[in-house]
C-alpha cells in the first residue's frame, strides 16, 4: 500500500518534472543591412527551407519600429518571386525600374499570408500544440519578409528589420494557417464607406478561429468580421472579431472560437471615413487605403485550407446585400 502510494506520488511528480518541454530554436529572419533609397519603398528577402525537414513555426517576435517600418508580412511561397538575396516587392511598382534593387513580386509562386505586423504590435505565440507547418510536407518551401520602408534613409544608414522566428521540428498535432479577406474598391470623397467582403467555405475542413487581425491606413475607422451560417430561417452571423485599425495592428483572440465548416461563409467589413475632398482608392502606398481582416485558425490532423485570400472588388461594385452567396440578416455598421 505504502509502497504503490509512494509510487504513484513519484510517477506523478516525474510526470511533472520530467514531461518533455518543447524544444524551441530562434531564426533570425532580418533584412540583411538594406539601404531604402526612396520613400515608400518595398523590400523583400527569402529564406529557403531545407526540403528534408519539417519544422512547425511557434512564435513571432518582430525587431522592428514603427518610424522605420510601415508594416512587415512574412508570406509562404512554393517559389520566391526572385532568386537574389534582396528585392523590391511593391504591388503599385511592379513596372517601374528601381535603380538598385530588381522588382519582382515577394512569391513567384503558392503565395500565403504567414504573419503580418504594423503600429508595433507585440510577438506573436501560437497556442500550445499549434504551429505553422513549413518545409518537407508543407507547400511552404520559402519564406519571404516584406518590409514596407516609408522614407528614404541618411546615406550612412542601413536596416534590419525583421522577425525573430520560434520554431521546432517536433511533430505538432495542430496546423495554423491564416485567411486573409479584404477588398478592392474606392471611398468617394467626404464619404463614411462600407468595404465588404465575403466567401463560402467550400473545403471539408474543420476550421478553429484563434487570432485575427485588421489593417486598414489613416481612413478606417473600424474593421469587424464574421462567420456566417446559412439557415433557412434566416443567416446567423457570429462576430470573429471587431477592432479599431488605428489601434496596434497585432493579432488578437477571437470572439468566438466555434468551428468554422464547409457551407459557412466568412465575411469581413470596414468602415471607412474619407474626410478628404478627392476620392481615395485601396492601393499600396500610404497614401491609398487597405481594407484586410486576417483570420488565423488551426485544423487537427489536417492540413489548413487551400483558400488563402477571400477578396472582393468592393465599392462601388460589390456590398453584401449584392453578394452571390444571397445574405440577409446583415448586421447594421457600427456594431
Ligand atoms: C534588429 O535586431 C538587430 C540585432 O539582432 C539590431 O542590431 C537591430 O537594430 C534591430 N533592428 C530594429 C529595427 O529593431
Ligand atoms: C531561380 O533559379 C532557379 C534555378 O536556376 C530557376 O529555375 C528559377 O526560375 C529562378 N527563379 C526566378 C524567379 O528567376
Ligand atoms: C468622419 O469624419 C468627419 C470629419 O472629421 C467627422 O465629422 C465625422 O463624425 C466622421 N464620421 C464617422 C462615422 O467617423
């Protein structure tokens, strides 16, 4: 009796003492001393991962200022979009010449949103069991780091901006992956203007909600997004998430974290408030606007879904009560 009593106290206590932490490494992924040049620059560097190895990133943990760096995206690329060790990646400057860095987009192909960062939002760690699969058995072969630079730097000064990635080559049960929705479109001018976006689920995939994020510049005012599930007696929309965009862009909890299915629809919206007296329309300089809601979620043995953007043209051409997917009960702005 004394002897089992005692056994067990030690099991436990072994249980406790020895249970396997997880074995954590850093990978510096930094810009490797870039000189921005010109305003609103776009730069971008891979990593290769070895294509023998899993590993499941955990964590993020940016290096970066907010003076320096508009924002930072980290995308998961089957091929990067150039082979140099630098490029210039900016959307609105794919035809223009740079005098010292080649453009090209940051993945030539298999692009996905794998982190995002702006407005010195805090590291970023995955739930416990959860992790961004990259290498051997995931599309991910590279990772490319996007910094948009927004001025020009002293002829003497070079950057490192960057992320401190978490990762771990033990096997995770739970792969993260992100969805990002998000519009085109243009505000008209003295305007509050609703950017909307929405799309079915059309894997049959079981999808679990953790974190979100929303991204808009100087004009939005708030970003909200939804799961929407589709009755005959009428849609039920369940708030993801809803946010302020001027406030630290980082990911936060979910609202609800009830599993998403094949059949719902996920839906963003910003509001936007144009208080200027020309129209304003979503581009990638500063000076345009973005409308993006981030989700990231895990799936249990499985692999995340094969959608990775739910875009929509947005106004003046697409709102929800127009959308193919015939929604109603849609909820007032402003909620
Ligand atoms: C990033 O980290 C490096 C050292 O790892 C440091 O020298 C550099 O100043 C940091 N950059 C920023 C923008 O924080
Ligand atoms: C990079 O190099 C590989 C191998 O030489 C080539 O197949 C690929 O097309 C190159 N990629 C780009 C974007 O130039
Ligand atoms: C939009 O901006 C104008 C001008 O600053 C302000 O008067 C108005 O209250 C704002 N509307 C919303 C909905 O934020």
């Amino acid at each position: 009796m004394m002897f089992k009593l005692l056994f067990s106290v030690f099991a436990t206590l072994s249980c406790i003492l020895f249970a396997k932490a997880l074995e954590v490494d850093t990978y510096d992924f930094l810009m490797p001393n870039v000189w921005p040049h010109r305003d609103e620059l776009y730069l971008c560097t891979p990593i290769r991962i070895s294509p023998h190895n899993n590993y499941y990133i955990v964590g993020f943990e940016p290096n970066a200022t907010m003076h320096t760096a508009h924002h930072m995206l980290l995308y998961g690329c089957s091929e990067p979009g150039s082979n140099e060790s630098v490029w210039s990646c900016g959307e609105m400057h794919r035809n223009e010449v740079d005098d010292l860095y080649n453009t090209a987009s940051p993945c030539r192909s298999g692009s996905q949103i794998v982190y995002a960062w702006a407005r010195d939002a805090p590291s970023l760690h995955l739930p416990k069991d959860v992790g961004f699969l990259i290498g051997k058995d995931s599309p991910i072969k590279y990772l490319v780091l996007q910094v948009h630079y927004m001025h020009r730097f002293p002829e003497d000064k070079v950057d490192n901006s960057g992320v401190f990635l978490k990762y771990t080559k033990e096997r995770m049960l739970r792969q993260a992956g992100v969805i990002l929705l998000g519009t085109g479109g243009t505000i008209p001018p003295n305007r509050v203007e609703q950017m909307e976006t929405a799309c079915t689920i059309t894997e049959d995939k079981v999808i679990h909600p953790f974190a979100y994020r929303t991204h808009t510049h100087a004009l939005g005012k708030l970003v909200t997004g939804y799961v929407v599930r589709q009755d005959d007696n009428g849609d039920v929309w369940t708030l993801l998430g809803k946010k302020d965009p001027q406030l630290p862009q980082m990911f936060y909890p979910v609202v609800s974290s009830r599993a998403i299915q094949r059949h719902d629809v996920l839906a963003a919206r910003c509001t936007m408030n144009n208080t200027h007296d020309y129209p304003v329309r979503i581009g990638a300089t500063n000076k345009d606007e973005m409308c993006n809601f981030y989700l990231m979620y895990w799936v249990e043995n499985d692999t995340p879904l094969e959608r990775k953007y739910c875009f929509t043209s947005g106004p003046p051409y697409y709102y929800w009560d127009r959308a193919r997917e015939g929604l109603n009960n849609i909820p007032p702005a402003f909620v």
